[in-house]
C-alpha cells in the first residue's frame, strides 16, 4: 500500500505513469465514457483549510470513477475538537479505502498515515501540495512544454514551492526560484531536494530577481503572497513582494511560447496581473480542471498498488 504525501517519495516513472492513466480516463470522460474503476469505493476528504478546487475535483473525481466522496470538515468531525489524529486515522480507514486531508502542519498527515490501515493523499499542507504539481505537469505535457523544461517559480517559496522543487529534481529538470528576501524556501526542503537533483541531473536554481528566473523560461509560474494561515501578514507581505508581479512586462521576458500556470485562487494586482491571468499565455483554467483528472489517475493508481 502506497501513500502519496509528498513527491520526494515517487519515482519518475512512477509520476509519469500516474499522469499517463489520468490522460487516459480523462480522453474517456470527454469521449462519454465513465468506467466504474473504483466501483463503491469511498473516499473520506478532511479539511482544516477552505478548498475549491481541492474539494469539487476529489469528490466529483471519486463519483465519476463510481466511488463517493465523503466531505468531512473540522467543524464538523471531532478531530476539530480535539479527539486525536491517530484516533481518527484508525477509525476512519477502517470503514473508507481512501483518505485525502488537507491541513496545517505536514506532520499531522505523517502521522495520520501512519496509523492508516488505507492510502492516504496529501490535499496541501503547510509545506506541500504535491497533487497540484500533478495537474500542473499533466499541463504541461498537453501544452507540449514537457520537454527542455525552464520552469521560473516567482513569488513566496511556500508549499507550491517546494512541490516545484521535488517535481523539478524527481523529473531532472530546470527550475529557477525567485523570491524576496526573507520569503527564501525551507532550507531542509532545498537540502533534499539538491540532493535528489544531483542523481536526475536537474537544475535547481534559487535568486532574489524575478528577472532573473524568467530569462528564456518556458513555463513561467506564481502563487498567492499569504497562504491559508497568513492572513496576518497580508500587508506586511504586500510591501515585501513588491516587484514580483508576474505582469505581461516580467512575462515579456520569457520564451515567447512560455505559458503562465498559476494553482489558484489568484490575486489580481498582486501576484499577476489581470492581464498575465487572463491573456493567451496562460493555462490556468485548463490546469485547474486537471485537478479532476490528474487525480482520478492518482486514485486509481493508489487503488492498483493495494
Ligand atoms: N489550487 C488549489 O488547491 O485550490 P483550492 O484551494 O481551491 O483547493
Ligand atoms: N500556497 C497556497 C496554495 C493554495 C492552493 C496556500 O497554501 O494557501
């Protein structure tokens, strides 16, 4: 049984083998064609952290597949109230197959997974969202741009950060990383990741210049400012980032083929500009919409390994 917390402990083969069987059920669905690979499945998804994209693509992605998808917020379950995470691990696995959780600190899933008789998938936490980064690559690859990769990561070196990072050097490609001072990436993440950078022969490049990064990029990528659990340092950050707008000067940059990805929810005026988001360079609502299908690949897969 697999769990798939964090990219770090997958293959690149194993990555792209996900990704191909979400490109198949995804060419199926658009072809009318709904197989019941997880027939009476149930997914349990737990969330800490308000979710979109997150909660719509696991539970209509777990219907499709002809399982169902059980929403579980903290307000509602007793783990909001205290009753403890392994507590809740051994009694949620025991009458679900699946379990997705999306919260706080990366160690609370650790261990949930631990004591889980069931897969467990990471939903984001504080230090990565690693079922982003496989929509995101899935994006890629249908926009051609899954080959001499030159990915720029602008912005706060945050949970998407570190995804990029583990996909760039599980992948063996170029990744530059632009963030302010002060808003760098975890220094044990980047440890890690350099280390398996240096076996895949993948470039991991870190700067304070967003000029810098985007030079040449082929895929040009931003996340918000603040993240879930940031609200605090809304304004601080604001000032902070000021000259990381990715806008369609900074975009000007790039190749001029490069497309623009962006997980969402996005900020306007802060991280992009209106019109970066909304102009022919970006993707960002065909990625979206891969969170369906990336993770119906991911789901079935983990399902096969049992
Ligand atoms: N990108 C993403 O995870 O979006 P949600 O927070 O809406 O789930
Ligand atoms: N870094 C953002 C990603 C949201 C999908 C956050 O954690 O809020």
């Amino acid at each position: 049984m697999r769990h798939f917390l964090t990219l770090k402990d997958y293959t690149k083969e194993e990555i792209l083998e996900i990704i191909d069987l979400g490109l198949t059920i995804k060419k199926e669905l658009k072809s009318g064609e709904r197989k019941p690979y997880l027939s009476n499945k149930t997914l349990a998804m737990i969330f800490e952290k308000s979710s979109t994209r997150t909660r719509v693509s696991f539970e209509a992605g777990m219907f499709q597949l002809g399982g169902h998808g059980l929403f579980l917020s903290n307000r509602d379950i007793h783990l909001g109230r205290g009753e403890p995470v392994k507590d809740t691990a051994r009694v949620i696995s025991s009458m679900c197959d699946m379990v997705m959780i999306r919260t706080f600190a990366h160690s609370m899933l650790e261990e949930f997974a631990e004591y889980s008789q069931v897969p467990v998938i990471n939903g984001l936490t504080d230090s990565y969202h690693p079922v982003q980064l496989l929509a995101d690559y899935m994006t890629m690859v249908e926009n051609n741009k899954s080959d001499n990769i030159v990915a720029a990561y602008i912005g706060d070196g945050n949970n998407m950060t570190h995804s990029w990072m583990m996909l760039a050097a599980k992948l063996g490609f170029e990744l530059r990383i632009a963030t302010p001072h002060a808003y760098e990436v975890d220094a044990d993440v980047r440890a890690e990741a350099e280390a398996i950078a240096k076996e895949s022969g993948a470039k991991l490049i870190f700067t304070n210049s967003p000029h810098e990064a985007v030079a040449g990029a082929t895929v040009v990528t931003t996340d918000t400012w603040a993240s879930m659990g940031q609200e605090d340092e809304k304004e601080e950050r604001i000032t902070a980032f000021g000259g990381f707008i990715v806008d369609e000067a900074l975009m000007a940059e790039a190749d001029s083929n490069a497309i623009f990805l962006h997980c969402l929810p996005a900020y306007r005026g802060q991280e992009v500009s209106e019109g970066v988001l909304e102009g022919t360079q970006s993707v960002v609502f065909e990625e979206a919409e891969n969170r369906l299908h990336a993770q119906k690949g991911l789901m079935v897969w983990l399902d096969q390994q049992r």
